[in-house]
C-alpha cells in the first residue's frame, strides 16, 4: 500500500472516529392524551424521541449562481456553478460537484441566524442553518478557524458578500425555525456562500481541513 493511501486511511478514520464521539442531540416531540376537565392541564403526554438529523440547509436558501442569479437551493443541479470563497480569501464561481446529503420533503429544525451590516448600507438578513454546520468568522482569512454554528453568539461577526465584496456582518440574534427539506451541497474548495454568508460544506466535525482532505477520495 502506498504512503498516500496509507494517508487518506489514517484521515478517514480519524474523521470516523471524531464523527462517532459526537453526542448527536435528539429532538421529543410530544403530545398531550389526557387533559383534565375543565382546564388546560395535561395529565398525560405520549412522546416520541429520534435522533436529530444532519439537516445543514433548507431548500428556501439561497446561492448565487455565475450567472447572478440567486437560486435556493432546491432549484440547484448538479454541475451548476455557484459563487465560493477560496482558500486565498477570493470570490471564485466552482460547479456543484453533488450533495453530502439531501431530502426534498419533510420538516427539519435550523437555526435562524439573523444579520446585519455594521455600516451606513443599513442592511440585515438572515441565514437558515443546522447548529452543527461549520460556519467561518469574519477574521478567519486562511479559513483554519471554522465553528459551529450552535457556537456563534450575538455581537460575533461572520463574512458577508455584497456586490461582490465580502463585508463584515455582524450577528443580532439566534432563533429557531422549522423549514422544509434539507440539502448539503458540496464545491471543490468546500466552501459556499448559503444566503449571502460564507460557510462551509462540512457538519459535525469541527475541523474543516481534516474534513476537507478527506472528502478528496470522494472526488477520485
């Protein structure tokens, strides 16, 4: 076996392994069977528990296509050219090479990540989001320093684009949302820009260049 494959082995299960030791958060959705009489008081609920799913991004979010359009993600082809971030920090259009995972239908947990421009543009948005989606902050230039989204706190500020720049965008506050679908898109450079934010390709592990050298045996 060569040096190289003996490489990407050892990065697969390195990343299988920090996969595995994340604790993966469950959601209960309960209802109530008894309520007592004459009241709004539940005397009894009936719950069920599943393991939250990998959910990334809902298919209202949006990309920018090469040819400036902004598309959600639901509408995205496969070999479709979208607007990334590279390593140098430079605005680049990469194809749409697949997606990590993807559902169509079904309704799934996000964070609601909402935005805005610390500048006269007097501009906000909002970003739909998993919490254990790898998000970059705005001081991140070599993109070494990803975290979670369920990590960003208000005040924290993450790159933005506008008009092909990218800006500072500073965060106002964090809610919850349920949204339809999910879609994990996945570029060469593992980078896109989901509703006008950078982030990465990658969940779960909070390490965007281990994920990143080893979703090369995906490409070969």
């Amino acid at each position: 076996m060569s040096v190289l494959s003996t490489s990407f082995l050892c990065l697969l299960l390195l990343l299988f392994t920090c996969i595995k030791s994340q604790n993966l958060p469950y959601d209960s959705i309960c209802d109530c069977t008894s309520i007592l009489s004459n009241s709004n008081v539940c005397l009894q609920y009936t719950c069920i528990t599943k393991r939250r799913e990998q959910t990334c991004f809902p298919g209202r979010s949006t990309v920018i296509t090469e040819n400036g359009l902004m598309k959600p993600l639901s509408n995205i082809e496969i070999g479709e050219c979208v607007l990334v971030i590279n390593k140098e920090n430079k605005l680049i259009y990469e194809s749409i090479e697949g997606f990590i995972h993807l559902k169509r239908n079904g309704s799934f947990s996000f964070l609601l990540i909402n935005i805005e421009i610390d500048d006269h543009r007097n501009i906000t948005t909002s970003l739909f989001i998993s919490s254990n989606h790898l998000i970059f902050l705005a001081n991140d230039t070599e993109l070494k320093n990803s975290l979670f989204a369920s990590q960003l706190q208000s005040g924290d500020h993450i790159k933005y684009v506008y008009k092909n720049e990218i800006i500072l965008g500073k965060i106002r506050n964090i809610d919850l949302t349920i949204e339809e679908g999910y879609y994990a898109p996945l570029t060469p450079s593992d980078t896109i820009k989901i509703d006008n934010v950078f982030v990465s390709n990658y969940a779960s592990v909070n390490n965007y260049y281990l994920a990143h050298n080893v979703m090369k045996i995906y490409r070969w």
